[in-house]
C-alpha cells in the first residue's frame, strides 16, 4: 500500500478556499481515479507548533493506492485537469510525496 501526501503550504499570503478544496476539488478527484482509490483522508491545518502561529501546512490530503502504478495509471490520464482546477481554491503550489505505508 503506497500514501500520495498532498501537502499546501501555509504563510500570511497564501490564499486557501477550504469551501471549493473539500466540497469541489476532492470529490472531483475521487470521481476521476475511481476506485482504484482505496482511502482518501483531507485535513485543514489549524496552527503551528507554538501558540500563536500559524499551519505549517494551510491542508493537507492523503490518498491511498495499493501501489505506485496503481496510483500513476489512474491518476495520471487525469492530472492535467486536476492539476488545473487548483488556482480555483489557491495560489499556492502543493508539495507531493508518495509514501510506503508501514502499519
């Protein structure tokens, strides 16, 4: 099993619609990789480590495949258009980083 790591970087700039990203762009994901998709779970960062601060990470979402071809067949037919509905909730870029789940 492998974990697609979407993280969005926070700061006093970043602009993040958290409406359009958990209510439009996710379920538009899980229509389009389909149910090779075996997990997804989505978080909006709240702050930083010390009070005061803020997210390191403004979200983050976590997508599960049993593997890396899994992942690559099924989303990337699709990234093009995935890709291109971000400027409609950000005006950050996302971090990726795929992952081997351990337990």
């Amino acid at each position: 099993m492998i974990k697609v790591t979407v993280m969005y970087p926070g700061g006093g700039s970043t602009r993040f619609d958290a409406d359009y990203y958990f209510g439009k762009h996710l379920p538009m994901v899980k229509s389009k990789v389909g149910p090779a998709l075996k997990k997804l779970d989505s978080e909006l960062g709240m702050a930083g480590g010390a009070p005061g601060t803020l997210p390191t990470y403004v979200a983050m979402c976590h997508l599960y495949f049993e593997s890396v071809d899994a992942f690559q067949g099924n989303f990337g037919p699709h990234a093009p258009e995935i890709m291109a509905d971000i400027p409609n909730y950000t005006n950050v870029q996302p971090l990726i980083q795929i992952s081997e789940v351990k337990s």
